[in-house]
C-alpha cells in the first residue's frame, strides 16, 4: 500500500505528542513493508530535496515551516504524483488538510486525517478541515466528543484510536525500584501535582516512597510545596528520562498516579499500566486519562487495579487500598494497545476507506 503522510511540521522540527503520533505511525507502516512517503517543510540541511530514516521517505514541499500558503499550493500537484492509495494528513496547521483533499481527489485515494485535538479554537479554517475528510481519527473520546460538538459529522466519519506502546520494549526492560507510587509529566501550570502530594501527605503514618519523572517551570515550586508538607525526604525528583528508564521505573513500581488537569490521551500512564502499575486517576473534565480505567470499573469487570478518584481524600484513600493488590511488572490487559495492535486499527481504516471510494 501506498500511503501520503501530510505534514507541514513533522517530529524532526517540534517533538509535541501529535507529530510524535504521526511519525510512529509512518515508521510502523514502513517497517510492515508499505511505501510511505511524508510531504513536509525541509528541515535536514544538505540540498537533498528528501531524506530517509527508518524507511519512510520525506520530501521537502517548501524550505521552511514558515512558508505554509506555499505548502498549501504545492500539495495540489505533489500528492497525485506521487499515485497514493491513500493520504492522511496531520490536523495542524487545519489549513494543509483542506490542500491535501484537493490533491487526494485528484489521485482518486481517500484523506484520513489524524486529529490529536491539540488546538487552541474550532474556527472555520478547523471546522472546513474535519469536514474536508473522509475519515478523522482522534485519540480519544475527549478529543472525539469535541470535535462532535463542533462538527456535524456522521456516526461513521471519526474514530478513536489510542496511542500505543511497545509490549515486547516492556517486558525485556530490567524493573528498577525506585518507589512505590510514581508521577511522570512535564511540571508546567497544568501538571497539578499538588493533589498527589496532598493525598501523600495525608498518609504520612503510611510507609511510602514516591518518584517525579519530568522537569518544567514549576519544578521548584512542587518541590518546595513537598517540603512545606514534610513529606520531601520520601520523594525522589528524578527529572527527565529516557523511555528505557522511564519504563524500569515503571515496572518496579506499583502505583502510577495521573492528576492532570489536562490531557488529551495519557501516554505515560499507558506504559505505567501496561507495565503492571495500579492506575489511579483524578477525575479532570479536559483529560482522556479516566477512560484507561474505565472498563475496570464496569459492571461485571473482574479487575480492580483501576481507580478514578475526585479530591485528595480519595486519592490517598485509592493508594492505600492499592497496596494490598498484588505487585506485576507487566499487565497483559494492556496487549490491546501495542504498536503492531493498534496499526492494525490504522490498516483496516485504510482498507474501509479504500474499498468505499470503489477503489479495491
């Protein structure tokens, strides 16, 4: 299969979680053995006009990011060419996906466009590009329910497909431990970690040990804030990780907390839960972490290792009744999210739009 990734701005230029997306998907599918090219702005510095890593092809529409209208253009007369079965276009800048229907048209292949929902309004511009497509993914159903309220699209036209992990990096990872209850995120405004150290704080008389994986412009302030709280000398601040190290953390703790108040899907808490932690969420309207959990809680589920709280007090009530389940150091529950799981989701999007364009 053929596949045209569409991406003004790719992971190469800016890492943010949906670029990321974009390009796990694109080196999935290439390394499955399809021919996967992504239209972008140049960002390598030799004159090449493309440039390979990992099998997929990129070819440099424009010289810079900042050329967007060109961008725009160029796609009319790039994507044809190029004979695609079918095009999926990253939802930011909304402009380029609107550029890419035209150019799918005119190469008879469907556009899927992925939408992470990482936008600041549902302008028109937003609104013209969930409408341009013939499929939208998000990630989430907070991200599927919004696009929903601002769109009139059929039942049909957007699907939630999950972020993945790796199962097999997972299980061949050496557990580390560090502490019993962990928190992973960037320490910005919305980070919110001030409720796990008030419910930690609550449990004192409790023997714990906590770690903080992630740095950011409120490190300090969460620091000192364990302090006020005489709480400091069980934490461990351990600041940015690489993935390996992140998921021997993981796999050697037995609670990973998620107190976001935002979040439009919850990566770190997939790969604590896949490697055995007890998840507990807060409960915040603007994140997706609680649907992790979810089906834990359903009538008629036969697990528990999930909680969803709403304050403090039911947080450090979750992790004191966490610890009498049993420690793993890998969930099989969570198999459903691996890479090559979750590409089969993307695959058969494919074939389904491929087949209703009569293009089978």
């Amino acid at each position: 299969m053929r596949v045209v990734f569409v991406a003004l701005e790719t992971a190469f230029h800016r890492a943010s979680p949906a670029a990321l997306r974009v390009r796990g998907v694109a080196e999935r599918l290439a390394g499955r053995g399809h021919e996967v090219t992504v239209l972008c702005g140049k960002w390598w510095t030799s004159a090449d006009e493309s440039w390979e890593h990992e099998r997929v092809r990129y070819e440099a529409v424009v010289e810079s990011v900042d050329a967007e209208r060109s961008f725009r253009w160029g796609l009319t007369t790039r994507v044809p060419r190029l004979r695609p079965d079918v095009v999926h276009a990253a939802g930011v800048p909304a402009g380029q996906v609107s550029a890419a229907k035209k150019g799918a048209r005119l190469a008879r292949a469907p556009l899927v466009t992925e939408w992470y929902g990482d936008v600041d309004e549902y302008g028109r511009t937003e609104r013209k590009a969930l409408g341009a497509a013939d499929r939208v993914l998000v990630p989430s159903e907070l991200v599927e329910m919004t696009v929903r309220e601002h769109v009139d699209l059929p039942s049909s036209a957007v699907e939630v497909v999950p972020n993945s992990v790796d199962v097999d990096r997972i299980r061949s990872t050496e557990p580390r431990r560090v502490a019993d209850v962990v928190y992973a995120r960037e320490l910005d405004a919305g980070a919110n970690l001030e409720s796990l150290l008030l419910a930690l704080a609550e449990l004192r008389q409790t023997d714990w040990t906590a770690a903080v994986i992630g740095d950011g412009p409120e490190r300090e302030a969460y620091e000192r804030q364990a302090r006020d709280l005489r709480i400091d000398d069980r934490i461990t601040w351990l600041g940015e990780c690489t993935r390996d190290q992140r998921v021997a953390t993981y796999r050697g703790a037995h609670v990973f907390a998620q107190t976001a108040d935002e979040c439009l899907f919850p990566t770190e808490f997939l790969w604590a839960l896949a490697s055995g932690c007890v998840g507990i969420v807060e409960y915040h309207a603007n994140s997706s972490a609680h649907e992790l959990v979810e089906h834990y809680l359903e009538p008629g589920g036969n697990r528990d290792r999930g909680f969803r709280t709403t304050s403090e007090q039911e947080l450090a009530a979750a992790i004191r009744d966490a610890a009498n389940l049993e420690r793993l150091d890998y969930d099989p529950a969570f198999d459903e999210y691996d890479h090559d799981a979750v590409l089969e989701g993307y695959l058969q999007c494919y074939r389904d739009e491929i087949g209703a364009a009569g293009l089978f």
